[in-house]
C-alpha cells in the first residue's frame, strides 16, 4: 500500500504568552487555524528502518528530521519492526512560523497509523506528538483549535462564521526567524513576556459571533515585539496590508510569515498583486481560501 498526504499549514489568529515557566518553555493561550496550503507526503512500507528522502536540499533527512523522529517515535510505541518509506515534497517556507514541520510530523503520525492498520489509539499519538513538538498535536485534527499549555493541550473548535467564504493572504519574506530566538528575546519585552490570560477567549467569542471588525480588535501576537525589533520590514508588511482592503494582518507563531484576511478569494489575490509591486517578489506568497 502506497498512501499520498497533504500536509498543511496554520496561522495564530493570536498568540498571548503568559509567562516563562520552570521547564524553560513558555505559558501560553494561542488560536490556531488550519491553512490549506500544503507540503505533499507519501509513505509505503519497505526497506529496513526508516528511509526518508525529501525534495528540500537543505532539510537533512536524518533523525535531524522531524519527519524521522516522528516515524520513530511511531514504529517503536507501536512495536514495528517493517521499513517504511517516506518523501517529503517541501513546497512551504522552513521556519516561517506557520507549523510546516510540525505538520510534517503530525502527517507522519497518521499517515503510518492508518499504513500499519491503526495500532494507536489517537490519545497515544496525542502522547507521542506533544513530546516531538509543542504544536505538533494541533495538526492531528483538521479544525481551528484553542492551545494552551505550552500550545500542546488542543480544544478543537467549530469552523468561525467571521471567516467564512474569506481567504488567506500570506508572505514570507525570504529570511526565517528561529523559534528559541523569538522566545529568548520576549525577555527584553516585559510587557509582551507577560500576556493577560482570557484574550484568547475574547477573540473566539468574536469569531464565533461572525463579527470580523470586532476579531480584528483582538487579534495580537506577543512574539511581534522581539520580530519587529530586528526585521522592521514585518510592521511594514502589515501596515501596507491594512492600508490596502485586508481585514486583518499579523506576524504567524513566531515568523517570519505574515498573514491578512481578505473578504474573498479575489480580493486576496490583488492584496497579493499590490504587495508584490511594493515588496518586490523575492519572498514567497500564497492566497489561499478558508473554510
Ligand atoms: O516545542 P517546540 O519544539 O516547537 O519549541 C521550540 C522552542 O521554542 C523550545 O525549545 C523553546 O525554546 C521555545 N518554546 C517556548 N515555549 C513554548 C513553545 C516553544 O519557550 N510554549
């Protein structure tokens, strides 16, 4: 059996730290929202061991890997010992703050439970997601979800009335940001460090409500300060966003992908044409419509 997977993408509608906690992570509330732009996985049964290949030259294909760790992670808590091959299509920017590897990961976790005929209940590969990344147990649902924790505790949610029938605009600029920079660096930024608890909650009740322009009131990310400090370019990016038609623009996770939301489909893709003409088009842009 041969099984062919998207892997798909996400953006924080908000991401509110509440504070450094003694394990060295960060305590926080965070709205995530799939984004159906995606890498392509395929995975079969074969070989010995793990054999993964990729077509990303600079992604290592070792347990450096978080698609390796995933399927050995996998393979032992399911007491396999059969090969699998994996490839991995790497369309989606590398450490862009929109959860493409952790989504690779999540991918693999599912992808090798459905090969092997489900060994593993889904509270296992909860288990098994959480220990290989904060967000890796968001993508093994489909849905929008509130994270808190760490990012690692996920309460799925229904689909928001706010963002029906809209689309995604997102831009990477070129460069990426490193996720334990981004949260060493809140340390110069006291006030964005130590969030307020309950936003989270405010900007679902908008979401809910299908009330975009009261959401886009709510809509915040406390890893901004550190980003906007060393890359200005990204307050640029939103700042020229809001100017021209979207709704709302914010840094994802921890960058360096910008996002907007547009009233359509067709309005993301003259934001794109816009920002292209202004930005230039060295980065990488993709619309996208949400559902
Ligand atoms: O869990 P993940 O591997 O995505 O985390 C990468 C790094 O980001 C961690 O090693 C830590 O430095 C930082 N981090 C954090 N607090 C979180 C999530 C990540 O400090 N809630």
């Amino acid at each position: 059996m041969h099984l062919e997977k998207k892997s798909p993408c996400k953006v924080n509608l908000i991401l509110n730290i509440l504070g450094k906690r003694a394990d060295g992570f960060h305590e926080l509330e965070t709205v995530m929202q799939p984004v159906d732009v995606c890498d392509e996985m395929t995975f079969a049964r074969g070989g010995t061991g793990i054999t993964l290949t990729c077509s990303h030259p600079e992604l290592p294909v070792d347990s450096k890997n978080l698609v390796h760790r995933a399927a050995t992670a996998f393979l032992a808590a399911a007491n396999i010992s059969d090969g699998v091959r994996i490839h991995l299509q790497k369309n989606l920017p590398l450490a862009g703050g929109i959860g493409g590897g952790s989504a690779n990961a999540a991918v693999t976790f599912t992808a090798l439970n459905e090969l092997f005929g489900a060994p593993l209940t889904l509270p296992k590969l909860h288990e098994l997601a959480a220990a290989l990344g904060s967000d890796v147990p968001f993508f093994l649902h489909d849905q929008p979800a509130l994270a808190t924790g760490r990012g690692e505790k996920v309460k799925t949610l229904e689909n928001f009335p706010a963002l029906k029938g809209r689309a995604f605009f997102l831009a990477h600029p070129g460069f990426g940001i490193s996720t334990p920079w981004s949260y060493q660096n809140l340390a110069r930024f006291p006030e964005a460090l130590n969030g307020k608890a309950g936003r989270a909650q405010k900007l679902i009740a908008c979401l809910q409500a299908g009330d975009l322009k009261a959401a886009a009131a709510e809509v915040y990310n406390s890893l901004e300060a550190p980003a906007f400090d060393k890359f200005p370019v990204l307050s640029l990016y939103q700042e020229f966003l809001l100017e021209n038609g979207a709704a709302v623009a914010l840094m994802s996770g921890s960058g360096s992908t910008t996002f907007a939301i547009a009233n359509s489909q067709s309005a993301a893709e003259t934001l794109a044409e816009k920002f292209k003409s202004q930005f230039g088009g060295n980065g990488w842009i993709a619309t996208v419509p949400i559902h």
